[in-house]
C-alpha cells in the first residue's frame, strides 16, 4: 500500500536552498515512516531491531542539533534585557523556554537543553573561526568572550552526546569556573565526554556531580554548612490518620540513614529471591523502608544506650590516601562531597575511624578456602566498582559476585569478584556476557546478539566515578606551569582490551601487595562499631 504524504505549507521566508532541503527530508521521513510501521517492526530479528532503533535514535539527535541551532537564535533574541521588543515576549511568552515548549509540544526543561545545546555549538564554531582567522594573520587566538567547550561540540555534532546530556555537562562547569583553573575545566570536559558515551542522563548526572565536587573543593566546606543548616524533619498528621514525614538532610547526615534503610530493603529482597516460605514478603520497597524506620525506632527506644551501641551499618566513604593526608580536597559519600575537615572532625571526635585495606590482618586473596567475599574484599570491590559495574546502581543495591561461578571452580579473589545489582547479574549470566577484571578495572563484552562486534565496555568506578587515575590529572592541570612555561603532561585516557579469560592461564594472577604509606595516628585505633570505611 501506498501512501501519499500530505503536503506541507511552502516557506515563504526561509532561503531557496534551505527550503528544497527541508522539503527533502520531508520526502525520505514520509516515505521511512511509511516502512517503518508497527507490523513491519514486529517482524524484525532482535538484531535488525536494534540496528533500526540506533539509526532512528542517531536521525533524532541530528534533528536535535537543527532545533537546537534555530532554538538557540531564538533565546538571543529573546534576552531580557530586550523587554517587549523580544521574541519571545512579542509571540505572547514570558521566556524563550515556554516560546520553545509551545512549539515542539514539550517541556520547558527540554526547551532550556536545546537552546543550551544550540549556543553551545555556535560559541564553538564562531570561536574556531575567529582562532583560524587569527592564525592565517599570524596573530594569537583571541580569548572567548563567553566559555567555549569545544569537546562536547564537537561529540554533539557527531551524534555522541544528547542535547541534555551536553546541557547538564555544560552547565555544571559554568558554575565551577570561579572554583577551578581552565585547565580543569578543559580535562573535565573531556572525561565527562568520555564518560558520556552510552549512557542515560539519569546514570551521568552523578558522575557530574562528582565531577563538580573535584572541580568545588574550596567550596566544599560552604555548601555543606549550608546543607547542615538548612536541614530538617516534619512529621505531621493526617485527616485520614497517617502521620506524614517530610523533610531534607544534609548528605553526611542522611548517609547511615539510607544504608540502613537500603540494607534493610536488600535483605528482604534476597529472602524473597531465595525462596524462604517462612518469609513470603509482598511489601513494596517503600514499605519496606517505611517498616525498618519503625523498627529502628523501636529498637532505639529500647536501647540503654544513645546512640545504638550494636549498629553494624557501614557507611563507606571514599578519599584518596594522599589527599586526607594532605588535609586538601573532598571524600565522596553516597555521591555527594564531603570536605576532608569535616571528616577529621568524624574521625577525631566522634570515634568514626577509616580502615586501610590490604595490610597483613586482612588478606585480600582468599581462594577456595571461603565461598564469601571478606569485608575487606568487598570494600576493595566497592573502592574499583563504585557500585554496579555494570549500571551504576549505589552500592546498597549490590552483592559481590563470582565472575567464574564457585560451583564451578571459581576462587573468591578480587580479580574473580565483581558487585552487580540482582537485575544486571540475571542479566550477564542469562544473556551471554563476559567480564574481565583485574584489581583496578572491570570490563563488560556483550553476546552477538546485543552486539555483533562484542567490544569490551569499561564498567566500575572508571565508567560510572571518579578514578584516582583521573584525580591526578585533575591535579596536574591546577598546577602554575613551571619556570619553562609547562606543565606536566596529563596521563593518557587509552584503555586497554584485555584478554578473554578463557585465554588466560587457571592459575590466579598474583601482585605484590603496595605497603600502605604512613598514615594520621588515630588510622592505628581499634575501630568501633558502626565505623566509617575509607577508601
């Protein structure tokens, strides 16, 4: 069946050429849409799907790009300080953003993206002009009169970043460039670019987070007096009866809050998982959160002592050994920044002492002697995975793993641990994936049937956080150049494909263990319970 595509209004403004080019692609896309139909789809193969579903997805982003290169002219000319004689103002709208959302039909967030996106783009191509014409006069490239990001132009414009993604990378550093040197900016441009690729905005946005603590540290210890004071709990009642809680926490406070609320939720879920018939559980998650608040309560109402004397909870707090020991930068606690002054107060007033992993009292290479990770071990998986290696989801969400199966032969190393979430290790072990890990990365490949051409994804802490690898370079590029006028080169970003385990010797790679350097005299005292765990 053949179907003729309606005709649209001609252009009666836009430029000859322009206008035969749109009325070009209206052409193809009447005629993709006409193949592309609900029973032509549901005949495809999974891999002719999924093929279908990248080219549409890639035609989308470059339209994305058209939208946002005229939704960004529109923003200019709609700048407050034109008043009535503005764009937007003149068609009826108080900003650009809801001018915008009225056209394409959606939300004034997704309007902000594009005309983001689309100066984004444009300050990129006009600066590249200027710097060419500048070099061709055999003068220097003048300095931006806004801030350029050439990287996530140039991953825009071919299709590797979404308008969103660009826009909340491109936001987050404006805010830090009072905070950060424009070599940070520039090599945190790069890994949040990288980083990006294949990932949703919902996964990226903590990454940036993370990123924007790097980039804040001197402001760290402002922004968390501020969430410290700004913190409270309502509990209020309800015609129907129910009593109603609201209420906002700072994130060093809220911290052993959701590991204990996220602990008790996990283990419910295994019990489920596993069968138990004498604890069928129907609850939601939020009841279940909802039930071991309660029981919290309850316990600490009965408890002789204040706070409890018997949690166990762990709250992990990630920082580099150097940086505490320096007293400079910020600790990482659920994804939210943490200055280091806070945490030498934690550690010297409130007895919460950091842990060092590997020593001689807690091996990190246990064999076949256990079937379970150590403590140890599954700190150390949570310092390289950062969570889910394979999604991202926190770390209260997660287990450690074998990646070669204990039942079949599997030792309980770290090289043969990874942490997954339960839905991501159905999926590898049910769907064909491969994973590879070595003490500081883990890799991920998928079966043909996602992927024909079964690369291997990085995963873990260097997907999805902040590596000490990329701490580094960050440090670098806050240095003064030196007396020559240089500064020391960042580390190279190439990772390597690793080898296939199967074509690996059985016999378990083995490391010299590094000794740890010397560390803050309390870091020697017996910890106590409910301690916190540095990394």
């Amino acid at each position: 069946m053949t179907t003729t595509a309606p005709a649209e209004s001609s252009f009666t403004e836009v430029p000859a050429e322009l206008a035969q080019a749109l009325e070009a692609d209206r052409v193809a896309r009447a005629k993709a849409k006409e193949l592309i139909c609900a029973a032509t789809v549901r005949d495809l193969s999974e891999g002719a799907l999924l093929e279908l579903q990248h080219a549409t997805a890639a035609a989308r982003k470059e339209w994305d790009l058209m939208v946002a290169t005229a939704a960004a002219e529109i923003g200019r000319r709609s700048a407050p300080e034109l008043g009535a004689k503005g764009l937007a103002r003149k068609n009826g709208h108080t900003t650009p953003e809801r001018f915008l959302a009225g056209i394409t039909g959606g939300s004034r967030r997704e309007a902000h993206d594009l005309i983001r996106t689309g100066a984004t783009l444009g300050e990129a191509a006009e600066h590249e002009k200027k710097a060419r014409e500048a070099q061709q006069a055999g003068l220097p490239a003048p300095e931006p009169d806004t801030p350029v990001y050439p990287v996530v132009a140039k991953a825009l414009a071919t299709g590797d970043l979404s308008a969103a993604a660009a826009s909340m990378i491109t936001s987050m550093l404006d805010s830090a460039r009072c905070d950060a040197t424009p070599e940070r900016i520039a090599r945190v441009e790069t890994m949040l670019v990288d980083k990006a690729n294949g990932l949703s905005v919902n996964q990226l946005a903590p990454i940036v987070r993370r990123f924007q603590h790097q980039l804040q540290a001197a402001a760290a210890e402002r922004r968390q007096e501020h969430l410290h004071d700004s913190r409270y709990l309502i509990l209020s009642d309800r015609k129907d009866g129910a009593i109603e809680v609201k209420g906002v926490l700072d994130p060093v406070s809220a911290a052993p809050i959701r590991a204990a609320l996220e602990g008790a939720v996990k283990d419910a879920l295994r019990r489920r998982r596993d069968g138990d018939a004498l604890a069928e559980d129907k609850r939601t998650t939020g009841q279940i959160r909802a039930d071991a608040l309660a029981s919290f309560a309850t316990h600490m109402l009965g408890c002789d002592q204040a706070p409890l004397a018997h949690a166990t909870t762990r709250v992990e707090i990630r920082i580099d050994l150097d940086a505490l020991r320096a007293g400079a930068g910020v600790a990482d606690i659920d994804g939210a920044a943490m200055p280091i002054s806070q945490l030498r107060r934690l550690a010297v007033d409130a007895g919460f002492l950091p842990v060092v992993l590997g020593g001689d009292s807690q091996p990190l290479d246990v064999g076949r002697e256990q079937r379970l990770f150590t403590p140890a071990q599954r700190a150390a998986l949570v310092h390289r995975d950062g969570g889910c290696a394979m999604c991202g989801a926190p770390v209260s969400h997660c287990e450690a793993h074998h990646i070669d199966w204990w039942s079949h032969g599997g030792r309980t190393d770290l090289d043969n641990g990874v942490l997954l979430r339960v839905a991501c290790h159905h999926t590898v072990h049910a769907g064909g994936w491969d994973i590879d890990a070595t003490a500081t990365d883990v890799y991920f490949r998928p079966p043909g049937s996602v992927d024909p051409k079964r690369p291997w994804q990085l995963g873990g802490t260097a997907k999805f956080g902040i590596t000490a690898r990329e701490q580094r370079e960050l440090e670098l590029a806050a240095r003064p150049p030196d007396e020559a006028g240089h500064r020391n080169a960042p580390l190279a970003n190439a990772v390597p494909r690793p080898e296939h385990r199967s074509q690996r010797k059985q016999s378990p790679r083995r490391r010299k263990r590094p000794q740890p350097a010397a560390t803050p005299s309390w870091l020697d005292q017996p910890p106590p319970d409910g301690h916190f765990t540095l990394l």
